[in-house]
C-alpha cells in the first residue's frame, strides 16, 4: 500500500502549474458537453449522422485523451512531489 501523503511542506505549493493545466484538462469535456448551444443542430452531416450526434460521439476519445494528459500532469507532479521531500545526501536530522 502507497504511503499516506502529508502536507507539501514548506516549499511545495499546494497548487502548481501541473494541478492547474490538469484540472483545465478534466474542464474542457465537461463544459464542451454541458454547453449544448454550441452542438444543438443537424448540420453538417456525416455519413448521415446529424453533426448533434457524431459530435458527442468525438468528444469520447477526445475525453479520453484529456483525462490521460490530466493524469501524467498529476503522476508528474507527484513524482516532484516525492522527490523534493526526500532527504537529500549529506542531511543530517
């Protein structure tokens, strides 16, 4: 089992570019299908399919792919996270 994260600690910020780019990553589907407006019409049509339709069917692996890049951002920091709280050679405590 992984071991429990505490507080960053003095000099690790809560919030960091990779958190924010993240959190951006995980936004951009949700607002993309919750503002309706932008995909409430019939053309243009794709093999038949009315653009309402294919154009939620894109944004599946569209969200996809945004969710794996909000991962990596996170495991990246986290792995910054980790390394800047390590003892450092030459510490003494």
């Amino acid at each position: 089992m992984p071991e429990p994260e505490g507080p960053p600690g003095p000099g690790l910020p809560a919030v960091t570019p990779e958190r924010v780019l993240a959190a951006l990553a995980l936004l951009v589907p949700i607002v993309a299908m919750l503002w309706v407006a932008s995909y409430d019409k019939t053309d243009p049509e794709v093999g038949g399919v009315p653009f309402f339709y294919w154009y939620q069917l894109l944004w599946v692996p569209v969200s996809a792919v945004f969710t794996v890049a909000a991962y990596l951002l996170i495991n990246r920091d986290e792995k910054a996270r980790r390394a800047a709280r390590a003892p450092k050679a030459g510490d003494l405590r």
